[in-house]
C-alpha cells in the first residue's frame, strides 16, 4: 500500500496561496496596478511549491501527489484565463514536471467549473487526474465525457446527495456514476469533495458496498 500525498493552501500552492496572502480585493487591484508584485509573489510560492512537491514525489511509499488549489466559481474561472496562463500554469507544470520524473502521477484538485482551462491542464500543465466535482454546475459525468480519455476522473459522488438523498435513491444514483464513467477505465468512486462532518456514515457506507457491487471490472 502507498500513500497518496497532497498539499493545500499556502505556500505550496499557486493561485490559492498567493490570494489567501495578499487578500482576494487587493490581489485583483495589483493585478492591474501593480503586475510586477503579482509576478514575484506567484515566481516565490512557484519555487517554494516546486521544492515541496519534487520531495513529496521522492518518499518511498508515497504513490502519487495531489495538489489541492481551487480556482473556480461555479460559473468558471475566478480570473481570467489569460492570468492563470501567465503566472500560475508555469509553476504548476514546473510541479508537475518533478512529480513525473519520479515516475509517479500529479493529481489536480480544484474546486470549480474549469471547462475553459481543461485543455491547458491536461495539455499544457500535464495533470494525470482531476478532483472535485459538483452535479449542479460541473458534474462528474460530464467531465468523463469530455475528457475521460485524457486524464483520469476522481470521485464525483455529490457531497450534497451524500449528505440529504435517501438511501435507495442514494444506490440508484451512485449506480448510474458508476454506469456512466466507469466504462473503458480511467475513473475511481469517490465524493466530489471533502467528506464533510454531516454526510451521513450510512450514506457513505452505502457508496463504497454499490462500489463494490457494480464497479468491479469487467462492468456490467
């Protein structure tokens, strides 16, 4: 068994980091004010974030590394996408570029509808995997269509549903995740986000035993 290592929040990750340091109002004013600062913030935690994640990568036991950095609302991107192309993508690639040479995968959780990124993550940034999904806005099943046969697709399951559904309708619905996104490899059950204090134990349990049931390969 190995571990899958991950990192969240300042100073190990990107756009996350550097607007929890500066403040969200000020953060977007330096963008246009102030170019140079935004710069040197993102080139400081880029190389504090490269050293982290390389010596994560480098730890016997230590299967594959996720970075956790939210960049999306629900309706898209928190900043334009020119900004994430300009100063967070290169770090990130410069992240995941010393997680592959250890032969081991990058796996991105964000929170958000990131469709309008999706090609510069899976291409450019070279992500293995992606975390957090939400069925209202950016659900699981869509993103397998999308993008299924690129990288891989991690949980999905809503933390809502998991938390309110009732538990037959809770089997019918995970049995139709599993359905949808398991065909053809490349995806593994989970919740679309953090396992909260008020999803149900026995909703949870009833996920994982529907796993077990209908996600085994071949899937039927």
């Amino acid at each position: 068994m190995e571990l899958i290592a991950a990192h969240g929040g300042p100073p190990f990750t990107l756009y996350e980091g550097v607007t929890f340091m500066m403040g969200m109002v000020p953060f977007f004013r330096a963008l246009h004010t102030d170019p140079l600062l935004v710069k040197k913030m993102f080139d400081k935690l880029g190389s504090y974030a490269v050293a982290a994640y390389r010596l994560l990568a480098e730890l016997e036991h230590v299967g594959a590394v996720v970075m956790a950095d939210d960049m999306g609302h629900r309706s898209g991107p928190m900043m334009a996408p020119k900004y994430f192309r300009e100063y967070v993508f290169p770090w990130i690639k410069k992240c995941v570029a010393a997680v592959h040479r250890m032969g081991k995968p990058f796996i991105l959780h964000s929170c958000g509808n990131l469709k309008v990124l999706m090609d510069d993550l899976i291409e450019y940034v070279g992500i293995d995997a992606k975390h957090s999904f939400e069925d209202t806005t950016y659900p699981v099943t869509e993103y397998k269509r999308l993008y299924g046969e690129r990288i891989a697709i991690l949980g999905g399951i809503s933390v809502d549903k998991l938390s309110r559904m009732p538990a037959e309708d809770l089997r019918k619905y995970v049995r139709h995740v599993i359905k949808e996104c398991a065909p053809g490899g490349g995806y593994a059950l989970g919740s679309g986000n953090s396992v909260t204090n008020y999803v149900k134990l026995d909703n949870y349990l009833t996920m994982l035993r529907i796993g077990r049931k209908y996600g085994r390969y071949p899937i039927s």
